[in-house]
C-alpha cells in the first residue's frame, strides 16, 4: 500500500451517526485542498440516530472500497452504526481489501472497521 499523494483520489463516507452540516462542510473543504473527494448525497443521510439506512451506508462503503481509483476512505464521524455496515458487507469488504489495499481513517464506532482492516492485514488511521 503506498502513501497519499497530492491529488489522490479519497472517499468519505457515513458509516455511522449524522453529523453538523457546518463543520461537515469545513472538513471538506480543507480535503480539497489536498486530495480529490468524492461528492455523494449519501453524507448527508439521516435516518434516526444514523447517517441514513443500513443498506445506504453500506452500499458506499463497498462502493468505495471497490473503486480502484479510491486510495483511501475517511469515515465522515463515529458515533453508532458502523458494526451494522460491517455485519452487511464483511466479507465482501474483506475480498475488496485483499485486492486493493487502501486505508480508513476514522474514531469512535469505526474501530470496527479498524478491526476488519486489521484482519485484512490492511492498516488504518484512528483519527479525526
């Protein structure tokens, strides 16, 4: 797996809880100036105390992960829901990572997906 370059291709997703459109916005902008996002409606899902259905959160997960392009993915906040992305597309995941190796970046609830990562054999970031 090599290091981010300039200009990568990276993608956010909302694997978890909702979050402060405002501050959302900010980190956004500040990745722009640095590597190349995805843009997808699906950040801004919400359904209950989630970031949209299970299945929506899901799909941009192993979407992500399936996109060659991709070279890493940033996990939009923690808080609750990631385990049920996980339990959704675990193995799949896991099958995608095998082929293309690429790192998650996120805190809280996505040590889940730090767990899967690390089962893959596949390094993560915990951070914000």
């Amino acid at each position: 797996m090599r290091a981010l370059a300039r200009g990568d291709r990276v993608a956010v997703v909302s694997c978890s809880g909702p979050f402060e459109r405002e501050a959302f916005d900010r980190g956004v902008a500040w990745c722009r100036e640095r590597v190349h996002l995805n843009d997808d409606p699906r950040w801004y899902g919400r359904e209950g105390y989630l970031a949209g259905r299970d299945e929506q959160r899901a799909a941009a997960l192993i979407e992500a992960l399936e996109d060659p392009d991709v070279r890493a993915v940033i996990a939009a906040r923690g808080g609750y829901g990631a385990m049920r992305v996980l339990e959704r597309v675990g193995s799949r995941a896991l099958a995608a990572l095998a082929r293309d190796p690429k790192p998650v970046v996120g805190f809280s609830d996505v040590t889940a997906l730090h767990a899967a990562w690390a089962k893959a054999g596949v390094r993560s970031l915990h951070a914000s």
